[in-house]
C-alpha cells in the first residue's frame, strides 16, 4: 500500500510540474515583438555621446551634490523640468509646473520641502494605464566640505530616463506613439529614505490601479568589482516577485536587441544586501505593481566624491539604456497589458 501510495504521489507530482512547464513554455511563446525594425530604429537614437552631456550637467559641482530640499537639487529639478518642456513632453494636468511638491513633514527633520518631476506621454490606444519609467535625481549633497557629484548615483539613472524619454517623443511624432501613457518620473529623497517615491505613491497623480509595471533606474553607468574582465552585464533585480511575464520581458528585450548578461545575483530571496527594499522601484512594489530595478552594482566610488562624470563607462550606458527602453517598448505596446502573476 505505501508503495501504491507514493507512486499516485510521484504521478501526481509529475503532472504538476509538466503543466507549470507548459504554462512557462506558453508565457515565452507569447511575448514577441512585431515591429522589431521599428524598434531598433528609435534605440539608435540613444547614444553614449548624448548620456555623457546629462550625466556631466548633473554631476556638475555648480549642483553643490544634489541634497533634498538645497539650492541645487532645485536647481536640478528645474533643469529636469525644462528638459521636459523643450521636448513637448506634456505634464499631468493636475501638476502643469511638472513638479509635485513633497512637503517637509514628510521628509527627515533637518531638510527643507523639495519636489518630483512629472512628465509624460499620453498613451494612443489605452491611455488611462500606465508604464513609469523612475530614477531619483538627489544625491548627498556636501559632506565634511566636499561636493559628492553622484555620476553614476543617479546621474546616470537621470541620463538614461531623459533619452528614453526623447527616444519616445521621436516615434510618437512619426507616428508609433505608444499604445499606453509612459510616465517619466524623477523623485527626490532616496537617499534619506526613499521619501519622494514614498510620497508619490501614497499620493499618485495617475491612478496606481491602473499602473502596469515600474521600470527603475538607479546606478547603471560603472562596472562593479565582480565584472571586472566581463562588463557586459546588467543586475535585473526584482523582475519576478510580482509578474513571471514582465521577467520573461526582458529577457527577450535583451535577447532581440542588446545581449547583455542578466545578472540576478542580487534577485535572490536571501540577498544580505537587499537592493530590492533599498531604491524607489520598491514603494511601487508595496502597492501590488509589477516592477524591476537595474543596476551595476556598487563600486569603489560609491557615495563618495570619487564618483564622477569621467569615470563612467558610456558606451555600457547607452546599452543598458537599450535594454530598458526595449523593455518599455513591449510593456507600453503588447496587445495585452501585463499579468500581474507569478507562475
């Protein structure tokens, strides 16, 4: 009888697992791109010349660091803002400034009240959901009398949201508007906390409800210590905790366009270093939404003065720019709006 038992245990088991593999195997099947040419067409317009002009302007000692609520973080947002402006990328009609205010009872004692920057592409065809597409731009500010200029945390997160963003505004203009609204959004405070990503989603200007997924930029222009002979790469990290298809996504972003290493060392459950609580992908992610964080890890300039423009590693900018402009493509594009399910 135990024999019998857990032979009807085995069979059922197998079966289990056959239909999951086929789930998986249909899930892949059906994420293609049917413009592959047309895509391919506006990712050329990201170019590592063009990253290196915003990453130097942010990083820029002018900026005093970039500090929540201080004169150059301001000064930076208005930079972000008119950027916007000169694009013709519309702000939300409820913020026609761009910028929603985060007040200081929101954010740590000793800072004054700062603000997000808002900007956006009205979808064609389902334009009431919504892909964002997030970096933050503040940075430490001035620490013992030295500026930390913040190249590459998030300089180069600030660099790759705005020719993403020109890339799109490209093809809306000939005629491959996408299908869903694309959100570009800058949030101050991550590094004291995560409080301008926070406060935005406590305090969403699009509704969350209808949010599709949120694709977060925080430090993709350097190459870490353990890729040292292979930069290739890209950390994914988060990609799967809440849509087995948006993981499927880029992957076949990346296999289709870019063929960088998706590296999920820092995705695992039991990671010590916890990147997925520790930049603002996360406060989307507490409110059910698909998301994913890219990044290349930390290196020896890593919140320190160090981190300058000069240092960062251009043509690896653009690429992974790529993969996340290809990523978005697909999510703003697919017939179907994401699954928000794992498999």
């Amino acid at each position: 009888m135990k024999v019998l038992v857990a032979s009807v245990l085995i069979l059922v088991g197998s079966c289990s697992t056959l239909r999951h593999s086929e789930k998986i195997d249909n899930l892949k099947d059906s994420i293609s791109y049917d413009n592959e040419s047309i895509v391919k067409k506006y990712l050329k317009t990201i170019t590592p010349e063009e990253l290196k002009i915003v990453v130097e302007e942010v990083s820029s000692e002018k900026y005093e660091g970039r500090m929540t609520g201080e004169k150059g973080h301001d000064e930076i947002c208005d930079f972000i803002r008119r950027y916007y402006d000169s694009l013709d990328i519309k702000a939300p009609s409820s913020h026609p400034d761009y910028f929603q205010n985060v007040p200081k009872e929101v954010l740590p004692d000793d800072l004054n009240p700062s603000q997000n920057v808002i900007a956006y592409i009205e979808g064609s065809e389902f334009p009431d959901e919504y892909i964002y597409i997030t970096a933050h731009s503040d940075h430490e500010g001035i620490v013992d009398g030295e500026i930390y200029p913040g190249a590459d945390d998030n300089g180069s997160g600030t660099a790759a949201v705005f020719e993403m963003a020109e890339a799109f505004i490209k093809a809306a203009k000939d005629g491959y508007g996408p299908k869903r609204s694309i959100v570009f959004l800058h949030v101050t405070g991550e590094e004291v906390g995560l409080h301008g990503s926070r406060y935005y989603t406590n305090n969403p200007v699009f509704p969350l409800e209808n949010t599709i997924s949120t694709l977060n930029i925080d430090m993709i222009g350097r190459v870490d210590e353990r890729h040292k002979n292979d930069e290739n790469y890209i950390y994914v990290i988060g990609a799967d905790r809440i849509s087995t298809e948006l993981h499927f996504i880029i992957q076949e972003a990346n296999y289709n366009f870019v063929n960088l290493n998706l590296d999920y060392k820092y995705n695992e459950e039991n990671d010590p270093n916890r990147y997925y609580y520790r930049s603002d992908h996360y406060n989307f992610a507490t409110k059910g939404i698909p998301v994913v964080f890219f990044f290349n890890g930390e290196h020896e300039d890593y919140t320190k003065p160090t981190d300058t423009a000069d240092k960062i590693n251009y043509p690896l900018l653009a690429k992974r720019t790529k993969l996340i402009f290809a990523t978005a493509w697909y999510l703003a594009n697919s017939p179907e709006r994401l699954n928000p399910e794992i498999i």
